[in-house]
C-alpha cells in the first residue's frame, strides 16, 4: 500500500510557488537577475536595515532576561520531565551545531577582508587587525545564537510544555489562539519554510564555490558555474540517496567523522602557527569583543553611512533569520527536559566559544602570514576572490596537498548533511509539525534546495544568494519578534500558576482524588504493567470515565469534548474564552526499571497511564483506578482548575497557550 502525502497544503503550495518565483528568474532571466536582486537588496536594507540590527538586539536581550530572570526555572517540558540526552551528550551536539560550511568559508576570509578593507580603520595597520578580529567575533557570535535560541526555544517550550506540534506557528499560540490554524498560521509556516530555503541555498552556494575553489587548486578544474553546477547536482544526489535509503546513522557517523577533521584541521593550524601568539591573540580578542559588544549591537553608521554594513553585519543577520528555523529545529529536538536557564547558558556560550577559538586560529594565523613570509600576497589573493582563501592560506603551511583535500571533504560533507538535514525540517513544518512524512515529501525537498542554489548562482553567484537571503528573512523577522511576546506571556502565566500552586491557602494537591484498595497498591507496586495492559485501562476504563465527564459538563453549559490520539493518549478538554482551557489528559508513558528493581519481571521497562495538564504542572500514574475513581480524579483537577483562573492573584494566566494539541 503505498503511503499518503502528508501536507498542509496551503503552507506546502504557497511556499512552492514562491520559492519557484525566485528560482524562475534565476533561469529565465539569467542576465537581468544579478540586476533585480541588487536591487531588491538594496531596497529592503535601505528601509529595513535597521529593524534587522534592532530585532537581533532584542532577540540577545530578551534570552539573557529569560535566562538570569525568574523564567529560568521553568522546564521544556512538564514540570517532572528529566532530560533526553545526559549533559555531557547534550553539550557534544550543541557543539557540533555550531560546526558547518560558514565556518569553512569564512575563517580565513572574513578576518583577512576586513584586515585588509575595515570599516573604520586604515587598512592593513594595528588598528585594522584589531578591527577584524572583532568584527569577525560581532558576526559568528552569541548574537546569531541568540537567533536561534529564540526559535529554539519557543519550538522547545509549547511542543513539549504543551504538546503542540513542533511548527513555528505553534509559538504563536498565546497571541493567536486557535487562528495559529488559519491564514495567519498558514503565512508563518511559508515565511518559515522560504526563509529556511533561502538560507541553506546560501550555504549550499557558499560552499560550492569553495569546492570549485579548492578543485581548481588541486587539480585545475575551471571556476565558474560550468563546474559548480554539476557539483550541485552530485551534492543534491548524495543527500536524495541518503534520504531515499535511510542512512541516518551512516550520515549521523559520517557528521561526527567530519567534526573530529575538522578539529584535527585546527588543532595543526594552531601547532604549526604562531600557538603562543593565538592563545594570546584569543585572550585579545574576547576583551575587544565584550569591550565594543553594546556600541556594535546598535551601530548601524547612521551618521557616517556605509556599504561596509549592508554587505557584512545585516548580511549576516538575515541569514542568522533564515537558518533559524533548521537550527532552531534541532536544538529544540535535543533539549527536552532541560531549564531555561540551562538552554540559553548552552546554546549561547558553547557554540560561540568554539567559534572563536576558531576564527582566533586561522583568522590570526592568516594575519600573521600574510604581515610576514607572505608581503600582502595572501591578503591579494583573498582579495581577488574570497573563496580561494582557505586554499591560498594553506600554501603557506606544510602538507599543502593533505590539508586542502581534508577541506574539500569537509565542506562536501557539511553539504550533504545541511541539504539531508533541512529537507527534513523544511518537509517537517510544511506537514504541519508531522515528523513521519514520505519519502517523496523529503526528496523533494532535497532536490528543491539544489534547484534553488543552482538557480541563483546562475543567475548572479553568491551575490543574488545573499540578496534572496535578505529578502525573504524580512517577513520572518516580524514572526521571530513576535515570538518573543509570545514566549513572555505564556512563561509569566505558568509562574503565575506555579506561584499560586504554592501559595494559595487550601490549594488542591496535584494527585489523584481517589485511590486505590491497598491490595491493589501492593500488587502494581510488584508487578510492572506491560503496555498492552495499559493500554487496555486507557481505552476500557479511562475513555468511559472521561466520556461521561465531557458528557456532564456539556449540560451543565460548559461544553466539553474527548479527544483521542493514534498512540491511545486522550485528553478531556473544555474551552474557554480569555483564560486557559481546562484539560486533564493521559497519556501512555514508557520508564526503565532499575536493574535491582523489586518488580517481578524480566523486562527492561515499565509502564504508566500518566496524566498532564495544561499548565505543565506535574502528572501522576492513575494506572489501576475504577471509572468512578478517575471521575473523581477529573472533578479534583477541575475544582482546582477554576480556582486558579477566578483567583484576583493569578490574572496572568488570560492569554496564555490553552491546551495541549495531543499527547
């Protein structure tokens, strides 16, 4: 049988069209294209240059107020929820996030362009290598984690606080209620998934570009779209292959493996440089960082306007904006469980302090050549073409041959795992959040993004990439600030409840209202119920119970329904207008026993009829409990539900994210 589409049609459609738009000329118009999307560039930062280097701004300020604030408590997730990945594990893939083609790129260019062309100071002095140094910092640092931790955040905090799908409307929830399922909903998941597109293609052109680079050094191959294209296609092919085949520990092995290169490659540049001057130079570094981080933030050389600006820091801001939902994705997928605070300390710091040390290491060592045995030729050459430079830089130390053909791998490698891996966020948001789509669905994708890339360094190189990266992440910059809103609202209405929880004279403990026979008792502490048994409770004893609740309140003028998920969870929900819903869900879980469990049996978990709520208040097992038990389970839940929304101390709980969508 063969498996359905799963799309939302309007975001799937609506983002093919225009992401064929921007494809279309790119092909058609080839020569007029470089031409339109200048000038679109040159529009859009002209009127929006400043909101770009403001919304960064706040999105920085806002994590660090979650983060040192008293939201810094809260969990991505119920408030009992352990993380998914031991801490050390957690750390590793942050890391590794922070690894991919930019880095590849840019950490010979970068530094070494502004060395040779600063904004502020003259070229090729003291001045300037300081300036460049910064300046690289200001770029690859925590303002572009910052943008992603928005992202991350918001997917982490309402699809595993509230069980929501992990889609960016879902973050909306708290300002549009049930509209996050209408037009507006539909207009955010596009923005999302065209900026996405956007922003990988400008990857996938970057590091093409340095492919062709490299191949033109080692072997003589042309530079230019004649090379660059086939290049794409046999990328784009390999990722199809590994989504077709499902070689998700094969690509997952062959990342870790590209890491470990990657590492090893700085760790010879720091060697066989100037190491003392790099660890020195490192230390300068941070302190002109944090020294210059505020001015920078806010500096957008109103009074002594620029070019330096639009082609560099809101450059980079926009395609911060577009990768933000496929980095955003992964780091929330990985950080369940986790706090707030422990989410913006990590995702700020880690990938940013390895960033630096490896801009400190090349960028200085660059500097260094280029001021010494290489007269300015280094600097030349980058300045002749940008792409060249890693390739040029390593003519300078030994083992020419090995350490290119490393980077060549390494950036083919990144390639292929961005393209493999934002096909599945792309596919993922544009099925409305559903993680289990067809194959068809992500080659598809797959092969857009090369089209895509293909298309625009046809038309006009990594000119008309950037210029599509900063249009398109326009419209998502108002969605992120929105977010931000968004996340305060519903993280003040669960400290309120928690607060009220706490301190209100004669709350309702959060346990079942009935239990069970102490026979009863005994035997489930003895005996671990298997996940049919579980099941079998869910479907013939709590479905009932719950049906006749929904049932009860309905007439009673508070309507109310059941609602039941594929994997047996349901959810009791009652509506309410300005203030939460009441829900009172049960969900499967599964938890490993202890090797020395007193359990009579062999397996290796066991098994809860658990319940949630919409506060992400703590849940409990009701495993076992008769329909009459779990009703009155339910009417303690409730009674405690309206005494939190009708108590004068906890009004903040009025807009705040209404229920789970699921278990």
């Amino acid at each position: 049988m063969v498996k359905p589409f799963v799309i939302n049609k309007p975001v799937f459609f609506g983002s093919v069209i225009i992401i064929g738009l921007f494809a279309t000329v790119g092909v058609v118009f080839p020569s007029q294209a470089d031409e339109i999307f200048g000038s679109l560039q040159s529009s859009i930062l002209t009127s929006f240059g400043w909101l770009y280097l403001l919304a960064v701004g706040i999105f920085l300020v806002t994590v660090l107020l979650l983060c040192l604030g008293r939201f810094g408590r809260l969990k991505l997730g119920p408030d009992d929820s352990t993380p998914d990945f031991k801490f050390v594990s957690w750390i590793a893939m942050l890391f590794a996030a922070g690894m991919g083609i930019g880095l590849m790129f840019y950490a010979v260019g970068e530094p070494m362009t502004h060395f040779m062309v600063p904004p502020t100071a003259e070229p090729r002095s003291i001045p300037a290598m300081r300036e460049a140094m910064s300046v690289t910092f200001f770029h690859w640092g925590i303002h572009a984690w910052a943008v992603y931790a928005v992202v991350g955040l918001s997917l982490a905090y309402f699809g595993y606080r509230y069980n929501l799908p992990l889609t960016i409307r879902s973050g909306l929830y708290p300002l549009l209620k049930e509209r996050i399922n209408g037009p507006i909903g539909h207009a955010v998941d596009i923005f999302a998934i065209v900026g996405t597109m956007f922003g990988i293609a400008t990857s996938l052109g970057t590091g093409v570009t340095q492919i062709n680079a490299g191949l033109s050094y080692l072997l003589g191959f042309p530079v230019g779209p004649i090379v660059q294209l086939p290049l794409i296609a046999v990328v784009t092919g390999l990722a199809t292959i590994s989504v077709v085949t499902g070689l998700d520990k094969g690509v997952r092995i062959l990342s870790e493996t590209n890491l470990v290169v990657a590492i090893l490659l700085m760790m010879f540049v720091l060697f066989v440089g100037p190491t003392a001057e790099l660890f020195r130079d490192f230390v300068q570094n941070l302190g002109l960082y944090f020294d210059q981080l505020v001015l920078r933030t806010f500096n957008i050389y109103a009074y002594n306007p620029t070019p330096w600006i639009d082609a560099w820091t809101l450059f980079y801001w926009a395609w911060w904006i577009s990768w933000s939902p496929f980095v955003g994705m992964f780091i929330a997928r990985i950080s369940r469980g986790r706090t707030v605070r422990e989410f913006v300390c990590a995702v700020l710091f880690i990938p940013a302090g390895f960033t630096f040390f490896w801009m400190t290491v090349f960028g200085n060592t660059a500097i260094f050549i280029d001021t010494g045995i290489a007269a300015g030729e280094l600097g030349q050459a980058i300045a002749n073409d940008v792409s060249t430079g890693l390739f040029d830089f390593f003519t300078y130390l030994p083992f020419t041959g090995i350490t290119s053909t490393l980077a060549i791998l390494l950036v083919a490698i990144f390639f292929i795992t961005s393209s493999d891996s934002g096909s599945l966020v792309i596919d993922s948001i544009a099925a409305g959040g559903e993680t289990e789509t067809t194959t068809a669905q992500r080659v598809f994708w797959c092969v857009m993004e090369g089209v895509v890339a293909g298309s625009l360094l046809l038309a006009g190189g990594l000119g008309a990439l950037q210029s599509a990266t900063i249009a398109t992440a326009l419209p998502f910059t108002f969605v992120m600030l929105a977010l931000v809103l968004s996340l305060i609202i519903g993280m003040k209405a669960d400290l309120a409840q928690q607060y009220a929880h706490e301190v209100q004279p004669g709350a309702i403990p959060a346990q079942p209202g009935a239990g069970l026979t102490w026979q009863r008792r005994l035997a489930l502490m003895l005996k671990a119920p298997t996940k049919r048994e579980v099941l079998e409770f869910m479907g013939k004893k709590a479905r009932p119970a719950l049906d006749q609740v929904a049932e009860e309140l309905t007439k009673r003028g508070r309507p109310a329904t059941v609602e039941q998920e594929p994997d047996g969870s349901m959810l009791l929900r009652s509506p309410a207008e300005g203030v939460r819903d009441f829900v009172y869900g049960i969900s499967l879980v599964e938890l490993p026993l202890a090797s020395f469990s007193p359990l009579d049996t062999k397996r290796e978990f066991r098994y809860e009829a658990r319940t949630y709520f919409s506060s992400g208040g703590r849940g409990y097992d009701i495993m076992g409990l008769l329909p009459d038990q779990l009703i009155a389970d339910v009417l303690v839940q409730f009674e405690r539900y309206l005494a939190l929304v009708n108590s004068p101390d906890v009004q903040l709980v009025h807009g705040a994210p209404e229920h789970p969508a699921g278990s």
